[in-house]
C-alpha cells in the first residue's frame, strides 16, 4: 500500500481565519497529516513521536519575533510554514525569519502550497536499504519509512537479497529466534552495520556472541526524536565500520557511549577502535564526535567472561583532531575512569592486574 506523502506528519495551524483552516486542514488531511488548530503558541507541545510542522499565520502584532525562536530553541525539530500577505513582504522581523523554515506568501495556490509542503518532506534516506528485525516493536520501522527508507524484511531479504546497507534489530528477548536471525543475517551480509535497540529488561543475556555482531547499540526507552538522531548520525559518519582492537591480554570487547547524567542512562553505545587502557583510563579513535569533560559509559567484555558486561564510567580528559587531515578524519580521545568502589570497578581492576606484565 502506498503511504500518503504527509502520513506521520504533524501540522499545527496558528493565527489564520477559520475558513483558511479548515481549507488546509481538509488539503492535509487527505494528504495523510495530523492536523491541529493551536489558539494560543503557548500551548504547543509537539509530540516526540511524528514530525512536527507549525503553520502561523504572520501578523506585526503577534510577537513571533520573541514566540518563533523560544518554540524552536524548545523543540528542535519543530519546523515553521510562514504564511505572509503581499503588503508585508519585506517588513518581517529578522527574529521571525530566523525562525522560519519556509515562507509562503498570500493569496497562494495549491500549486503553490503542494511546493512548500514537499519542502517538509524530509526523505534523507530514500533509496537506502534498511533491514529490520522487530518484535512488537513498530517504532523503527515506522521512522524510517518516514525517512524515506526502503524498509526489508525477512521474506524479502531471502527472496531477492537487497543492498542493504544497514540492519535494526529491535529483539523483544535475546532468544534463540533472535540469535538465529542474527546469524542468519550476518551470513547473508558479513560487513552490513547492525544497530540494536536493547532492552535491559528482556529476557536473555546481552553476551559477546551478540555483541561481536552488532556496530551500535542504544538502549530502551528511547524517545522517537532521539532514535532518529541517532540513526541520521550513523549515516552522516564518514566511516561505519566496527572497530574492535582490543590490546590488552584478557579484554574482549569495549564499548563506549556518551552518559546523559539528567536521564541516568548512556546514548548510543559504539565499539571503538581501542588504543590503549589500563586501570586509570582508556584511549580510543572514533568518528563520533565526544566533548571534553564529558561523562561516558563505557562496557567491558573479559575474555574469560564472555556473558558478563563490567560497566564502568569516566570522563574525557583530552581529545585530538588534525584540522590539516582530510575532512572526515577520525578524534582521538583519553578517558579517566570515575575510581568507584563499585562491584564493577573492582572486577575491572582485577582483571586488569591479572593480565598486567
């Protein structure tokens, strides 16, 4: 079945007459979009899950100038249709403007108006294909459907074998049917990045023989906004490969993510290419971009300990990037473990001493 080229879409029409809202409504209704008038900008609160269009009628009076920026500082992905009279063209604050995604002016057709919604169709990733593994999970297919991908599916990956260029695994337990389907993929597309939503609370264990398949791993609950971030900056990154290296007698696997200490619970989780590490920190090269002082996560699998994952945290105390290398160049960064007696920090610490010499 054909989606609607507005299906997922959210608009939110503020400031302009009764008759015209209706009209629009009803024009992107039928296209598929949600569709809510707002009286008043201070109750707007785009939800997480779709994408979120604010259509405002523009008026001197209105403040916009003050309302337009606070509501896209607020919500990031929120995204603005000006609509203008002819007599205003020109006069239109620079503060609304900056906040405007999009100007449209009246009286419009709906030549007109079908030109400026196509211009909130965000399809980054049409053409590419994705395959997903879901249980109950319909999150990311659906986003990215909305992103534009050609979603595949078990069927269709054995029948025709696609150019998959990524695969999301969203397991609702680590069973034997979702190791099966991972083998089973990985067969099939040896060097395809795997990204994997995990839910600490499913059934299975999270293990190296998962973990040795996998490039990124986010953990669950993650808010739609977040997910589609994340999968954005996996094709943005001029390098997805996975980079395991470790150099240390008795280590596995390492994995490291940035921590969100308002949320308590680390972000995108990658396997890095490992420098150096020892008990008072790590060094890694990676293309993801880390700050300084920024507190991570980071996940260690021992080699004589292969279904157990000692979770450690730190900080990033140096980061390197040669500006006079090509664009694309990866960071280099040095982390010092949070010291913490902790049951996981001292099996590290252990470990680490164990292989030492």
């Amino acid at each position: 079945m054909a989606q609607h080229p507005l299906a997922d879409t959210q608009f939110f029409l503020h400031g302009e007459s009764d008759i015209v809202t209706r009209a629009l409504a009803a024009y992107m209704g039928a296209r598929g979009a949600q569709v809510t008038a707002v009286p008043r900008l201070d109750e707007l609160r785009p939800p997480e899950d779709t994408e979120n269009v604010l259509v405002v009628h523009y008026s001197p009076a209105a403040g916009l100038a003050v309302k337009l920026p606070r509501l896209k500082n607020d919500y990031g992905s929120l995204r603005v249709l000006l609509l203008h009279e002819f007599i205003d063209r020109g006069k239109i604050e620079g503060g609304v403007l900056s906040a405007t995604d999009h100007l449209l002016e009246k009286p419009f057709t709906q030549s007109n108006l079908e030109k400026a919604l196509a211009q909130f169709r965000f399809r980054p990733l049409a053409g590419r294909h994705v395959y997903v593994f879901q249980n109950a999970d319909a999150q990311p297919e659906s986003l990215l459907r909305t992103l534009g991908a050609i979603v595949v599916g078990a069927a269709a990956l054995e029948a025709e074998k696609p150019p998959i260029e990524l695969a999301v695994f969203s397991p609702a337990a680590l069973d034997d049917g979702f190791r099966a389907a991972l083998a089973g993929f990985r067969a099939a597309y040896p060097d395809v990045p795997i990204f994997m939503l995990y839910d600490p609370q499913a059934p299975g264990i999270l293990d190296s023989a998962i973990l040795n398949e996998i490039a990124y791993l986010v953990q669950k609950p993650v808010p739609r906004r977040a997910l589609r971030e994340k999968i954005l900056t996996f094709f943005d990154q001029p390098q997805r490969d996975r980079r395991k290296n470790p150099r240390k007698t008795g280590i596995s696997q390492i994995w490291i993510s940035a921590f969100n200490p308002e949320l308590g619970t680390p972000e995108l989780f990658e396997s890095p290419f490992l420098i150096d590490i020892s008990q008072s920190g790590l060094s890694f090269q990676s293309y993801m971009e880390y700050r300084e002082n920024q507190t991570m996560s980071v996940w260690v699998v021992a080699e004589d300990h292969p279904d157990k994952i000692i979770d450690l945290r730190g900080e990033i105390r140096w980061r390197r990037h040669d500006a006079a290398e090509a664009a694309g160049a990866a960071f280099k960064y040095g982390v010092e473990f949070t010291k913490q007696n902790s049951p996981g920090y001292t099996s590290f610490a252990r470990m680490i001493a164990m292989h030492s010499g």
